[in-house]
C-alpha cells in the first residue's frame, strides 16, 4: 500500500452519526462499529509511517 491508497481508506471509512463505519456502509452495505478493522489498520499504518519518518530524520 501507498500513502495516497492509505490516506483514502482514511478519508472514507469515518465514523458516522450513529457510530458506525460510514465507509463499510457505502462500499459494503455492511453494518459495522466505527472504527472497523480498515480504519484501525490504516491508523496504524499511517502512524508506523509517520515514526519511520520521524526516526529517519535523526542524527
């Protein structure tokens, strides 16, 4: 996976009024508690990123 195919799982699998994950709802018509197992591994890929590039950043 990419960043951008990261970040667009990101921007779309978002919790909704009543909790649940609005992008399971839309792409799956598929009822499931936010966050859902795309969102949390998203979220930890997205931090696993963000601490590579910080730690590549040091001396």
């Amino acid at each position: 996976m990419t960043e951008p195919q990261v970040s667009q799982i990101l921007s779309v699998h978002l919790p909704g009024i009543d909790g649940l994950c609005a992008g399971c709802r839309w792409w799956w018509a598929r009822l499931a508690p936010y966050p859902c197992y795309q969102a949390e591994w998203a979220l930890r890929w997205d931090a696993r990123a963000a601490t590579r590039r910080f730690l590549d950043g040091l001396p």
